[in-house]
C-alpha cells in the first residue's frame, strides 16, 4: 500500500513515499498468516513492524513530538479504551500501548505493540503530528500465545488444536453406539474473519450503544457471551434459525451441513439474514469457527443423556400416559452439543478459569436473551449454583436427577421408578493432535455414584432452592422492627438469623442499639442497661443446624433510650453475626424513628371571621411533660406570625387540649401548620389543609 504525505517533524517537511505493512512477516509471527498474505492481521501484546519508505533526501528525527494513535470502533474514546495515544519510546511495553522506530537513510522500521487486554477489532494506526496522518488499518485478535492476556493457552499442541485447526470431529449418536461427524470449521478461509467481525457489529448491544459494546469487547467473556446469543437468531439477526419439526422445506436440513463457512457466508450475502436451519450440533459448529476466528480456544463439546430442565429443580421428571408417551416438559435428549472456551474469569474465585462452557442453542434465556455461559466447567462440577453464567440450567443438563411416573386415564398418578446416572454420560470432545475421542466426563462431575458426586448434588439442590426462593447461600443477619415504635413506649426489635448453609454453625451474635443524630452522629448506647459501650457487649452463642432461621430481641426502653436520643429522635441498631469458627463477620444495621405522638384536630374550622382550631394530644410518656406549648401559623391566616397556646404540665398519659383562634385574611386553599413542644418531646408537627372562601 503507498501514499505520499508531507509530515513536519521538527520542523522538517518530510515525505512519505510508501508505507508497507509487512503483512506476510507480520501474520506469520502473529499465526495469522492462513488468513491472508496481504492484510495486516495481529494479536493482542505481541510486537509487529511496519515500514515507511521516505523519498530521496527525507530524513525522519526522532523526536517527543512524534506521536500515534491506535483507534477502533464508531466512536473511539481513551476513557473507553477504543482509543489509544502513545508516542515514541526506546524499549516495548507489553503491558500498554508502545512503539520504537529504527532510522536508515531512506526508512524508518516502526514496530507498535498493543495492549494485552486491548478490544479486538478493526484498528486505524495513525501519526499524529498536529494533523491526523493515516499510517494503515489492521484487525486485532485474542491471543493465545500472550500470558497477560486472558485466554492465554500454555501449550503449543492444544493452542493448535484449539485455535489454528480449521476441522475437527463433532460426536454424535448414542453412548454404546457413538457416531462421528467431520466438520470443516474453516476459520480462515478467505472473508470469514470479516463476517465473524460482522456478527458483533449486528448485536443488539452493538445496535443500542456501540462505544459501550466496542470496549467490551477486551474481555473474551463478554464476546463469548454475545456470540452464544448471535449464532442463533432468536431475538436478534443471528446467524442460524434451529429447526426439530422434521419439516425442512423452506431450508436446508440440518444434516445436510458439513462447514460453518457455506453458513457463515450464506448469513452475510443475504443482509444478514438467519439461514435455515440448525440443530444444537451445527449451532456449536459455528460459535467454533467465530471464536477461533477471533482468537478464543475453543473446543466442541458432546453430552451423552443432556437433560432439558423446564422449571428449573434439577429433577427431570417424566410423565408417561398409558401408551409410553412422554406427556412432560422436562425432556432427556440422546446427546446434546455445546462448545468449550479457554480463559480466564476475573469477575470469579480463583480456581474457576480455563475452559467454561457456552451453548448457542436457543433453549434457554439468560438475562432475558437466548443465550447461556460461559459456565466454568470446574463450577458445574462442584455443584457452584451461583456462580456466572447460567451454572443451574448446564449443571441439571449433565447431573439431573430422573423420576418416572405414569398418568392413568382417570387422572391418578403412579410412581414407577427413577435414576440417579441416566443423566450426562460420555461427556466427549476431539483428542488433542489426534482424531480419536476423548472422554471429559470428569471435568464435569465426580464419577457416578460416588460420595463426592452425591455431596455436589445434594449442594447444588440447596444452591437451586436458595435461588428459586432469592436467597443467598451462607450465615445472614437481618434486622426486622415492629410497626408500633411511639416515643415513651417500650418496644421490641428482631435481629434474624439465616443459616443457608449445609452444616451446623456456632455463632456469636452482638445486638445493640445507640442514639443517633439526622448528620450521623452517633449518642449514647441505648438498650440493655449493660450495653454501655461495644467493648461490653458480651456475645449471644448461638448453634444453627443447616437451614436453620433463629431470632435475638432487644427490647428498648423508654427508661433506657430516653437518656440518649436527641430531638431527631433517631436509633441505630446494630447487628453483628460472628461464625465461631471462620471468624467471618456478618452485619446488619438499621436506623429507626420513633414516631411522634399525634395531634388531633378536633373540629375543621369554619369559614367566619374568627376560626377555632380544636387541639388535642395525649401525651405518650411515663412521666409529666412541663412548659407545653402549641404553635400555628399558616401564610394569610395567621397575620404573618404564628400564634401560640401555652397549656403547662401535661400528666404521664393524659389529654391536653387547647382552642386556638386566628382570622384568615385572604380567600382560597390555605394550609395552617401545628407544633407542639415541651422539655421532653420537640418539634411535634402536624397540618390541615383549609379552604377558605370570599
């Protein structure tokens, strides 16, 4: 490719008479060389070198004005990281963008390296020297070969398995009579990388915010995700339509397919229209091409006995009427096929990286979209529930426990039978380096029958019913009050535990209550009278058998609470749950307001000259309230100053009324504000929306 610019560097007019992108050297180092010879095409944290030709008598200085930039997407930002600016340097980063330049007479050898964590894509390379200078484009891909970037692959004989062979072996049938399939994934022929590049740009995240979805794309987690819901084309223009209807004629039958390139492209020539038709190997077939296009290992996966659980309990339970027909949802397929991709999962526990299972077949919403994973296959074997993406519905697809039960005629329903091992057998993939395969079973549970097995499942079971009822697994500490919290009252508040847990649990619980100010202030402890500071507090031990709920109450006095509370009348109550033998701490804290007493207007004023507001309010404390006063005061109706009522001592528990008199001055829908105050209970306040009339 050649151009002729005119670059100002220190002030020196330089021209550029050719620029060569060194595709062939470059693709080789960077193993895409199979895609093509004359597009420059690298990874991700691996140098490549480019080659400027300057004309006769053209020298090039190196300067710290020579500055690049490395963009992609519609709408490149550095705060997104689609853009990115870096200028000359003497050494390489591989932990950020660089570049260094070597000068000869007549060229400059310019090697850029990117970020390993960089978004894939198509990128402009531009020099930037007061004007934007187009140097070329290249495509970034995942790299396998780069230990900082997260789908790195140590070994050599998997990375070319995983990512540069372009066939493989899809296993089929049953598991005492496997079958096989040769599949051509064909990841670089000529033009597939750009499809697979089209099928995130026609992604409704791509559709709804393209700079967000752009950026995403540096984590292979998230692309994983988004080719899982594009290869099939429900809810979106995804690649393939499936098809189980026997009825094949306004398409093509799902056997008949042998490549994912005659799809891909067929997808791509039509405007992106969904081919017709697909079934759960030939879904998996594809999403292999896409992420080995992309960089992303990826290996296709076979279950042997792939259960379809309907209502998500982790029991397939089949329903036969009299004649054997299954008359149920859930479902039990001979085999099943997914794909496996290698990386790591940050947003994870340690130990969950390497392969997680992704399945592009239309069967199951996640997060609203026919999508589902990536699974990390090591938390489908420990029966991890909780864990991203979709670990229940690929967990019960290979470990579902199986009940039969047969429906009469007249509605009863019998029993007949069940199994434990029916479900996910012969779990098989393609050997490494030969065409053989290879039994991965125990990757994704522990073997039939076996204690461990049963252990996983039976924590599984109790993951399932924890999320089907929104709850977390775990000790959980929750604070609960009572709806009657009257100042002058004693009351009694809760502090409930939860222990989601398989296992007994001893516990120490610390339940106190302190006076707090609206700013955030904290008073004094209020509570149990030897609650005076958190040092005192002597720890509840309390056992909790698994699944066990208990409850500790704190009763708050009057006596108590009413040395410590300011006129906020706020408390804070503080709960901490410790578990006696992890010394994990859990808290809940909540604070409450104790409600005033009320004032009650015994009688709506009138319209008349003078109006008479009937007052009264009983007063909630034990003890006397002294200097008791009510105050109104309304905008034109109180001459412009509040009017107040003194009534003097009010008796523990007793009544005070007052009739306060004031002459509204202007017609139309008035409010007029009470307040009652004393030395013990403040800022008491109440309102009545009056209408006065001409």
């Amino acid at each position: 490719m050649t151009a002729c610019f005119f670059l100002s560097l220190l002030f020196t007019v330089v021209e550029i008479e050719r620029i060569d992108l060194v595709c062939e050297v470059n693709n080789t180092d960077h193993h895409t060389l199979q895609n093509s010879a004359d597009r420059l095409i690298v990874r991700r944290g691996l140098p490549f070198t480019i080659t400027l030709h300057l004309r006769p008598g053209t020298h090039f200085q190196n300067g710290d004005n020579i500055n690049f930039i490395a963009q992609t997407g519609p709408i490149p930002s550095v705060e997104a990281q689609t853009k990115a600016k870096f200028s000359l340097s003497r050494f390489i980063s591989r932990s950020s963008w660089s570049a260094t330049a070597e000068m000869s007479d007549s060229t400059v050898s310019l090697t850029v390296c990117s970020h390993p964590n960089a978004p894939i894509g198509v990128y402009k390379l531009i020099l930037d020297q007061g004007e934007a200078i187009g140097l070329g484009e290249f495509v970034l891909l995942f790299n396998p070969w780069c230990k900082q970037d997260p789908v790195y692959l140590a070994s050599e004989a998997e990375r070319e398995e995983y990512v540069l062979s372009q066939d493989g072996l899809i296993y089929r049938g049953i598991p005492n009579r496997i079958t096989v399939l040769p599949w051509t994934f064909g990841q670089f022929e000529p033009g597939i990388l750009d499809i697979c590049l089209q099928i995130l740009d026609e992604s409704p995240n791509y559709i709804s915010d393209a700079a967000l979805d752009c950026s995403e794309r540096r984590n292979p987690v998230y692309v994983t995700r988004v080719l899982s819901a594009m290869i099939n084309s429900l809810g979106d223009k995804g690649v393939l339509v499936g098809n189980w209807s026997d009825d094949y004629e306004d398409g093509v039958k799902p056997t008949v397919w042998k490549d994912s390139c005659s799809i891909l492209r067929q997808w791509s020539n039509d405007g992106c229209r969904a081919v017709r038709y697909g079934q759960c190997w030939v879904f998996a077939a594809v999403a292999c091409t896409v992420s080995r296009a992309l960089g992303i290992p990826c290996r296709v996966v076979t279950n042997y006995g792939s259960a379809r659980d309907s209502n998500g309990d982790l029991v397939m339970e089949r329903f036969y009427n009299e004649f054997d027909e299954n008359i149920a949802d859930d479902s039990i397929w001979n085999f099943h096929v997914w794909v496996e991709n290698w990386m790591t999962r940050p947003d994870l526990s340690l130990g969950y990286e390497g392969w997680q299972a992704s399945d592009p077949t239309p069967q199951h919403r996640s997060e609203g979209v026919f999508c589902c994973g990536p699974v990390p296959v090591r938390a489908i074997k420990e029966g991890e529930l909780t864990f991203k993406y979709d670990v229940p519905f690929v967990y019960a697809e290979v470990n579902a426990d199986v009940v039969e039960y047969i429906k009469l005629r007249d509605g009863r329903v019998f029993k007949m039978g069940g199994s434990t091992t029916e479900v996910g057998k012969s779990i098989s993939t393609k050997a490494v380096g030969r065409d053989e395969r290879e039994d991965i079973t125990h990757n994704y549970k522990y073997p039939e029958g076996s204690e461990e097995e049963r252990r996983v499942y039976e924590k599984a079971n109790h993951h399932n019913k924890l999320a089907q009822a929104g709850e977390e697994p775990g000790l959980h500490i929750k604070i609960k009050v009572t709806p009657d919290m009257q100042i002058g009252s004693d009351f009694d508040v809760y502090a409930e535990l939860k222990n989601n847990t398989m296992v007994t649990k001893s516990c120490r619980v610390m339940f106190y209550a302190q006076a707090v100010s609206y700013n955030g202030k904290l008073g004094e402890t209020c509570g149990l009278e030897h609650l005076k500071n958190l040092k005192n507090v002597l720890p509840l031990l309390r056992t909790f058998c698994g699944m066990e709920r208990g409850r500790v109450t704190l009763r708050l006095e009057y006596a108590e609470y009413s040395k410590a509370i300011t006129q906020d009348r706020m408390i804070k109550l503080l709960a901490l749950l410790i578990d006696a033998e992890t010394r994990d701490f859990y808290r809940a804290k909540k604070t409450i307001i104790l409600d005033d007493p009320e004032i009650i207007i015994l009688g709506v004023p009138k319209v008349g000259q003078n109006l008479v507001a009937d007052l009264a309010l009983q007063n909630p404390l034990p003890e006397p309230l002294e200097n008791c006063v009510f105050t109104i005061h309304g905008a034109n109706l109180t001459d412009g100053k509040p009017i107040t009522h003194e009534v003097g001592t009010v008796g523990p528990k007793e009544f005070v009324t007052a009739k306060v008199q004031f002459t509204p001055k202007l017609p139309g829908q008035r409010k007029i504000l009470i307040d009652f105050a004393s030395d013990k209970l403040h800022n008491v306040e109440t309102y009545e929306n009056l209408v006065i009339y001409e």
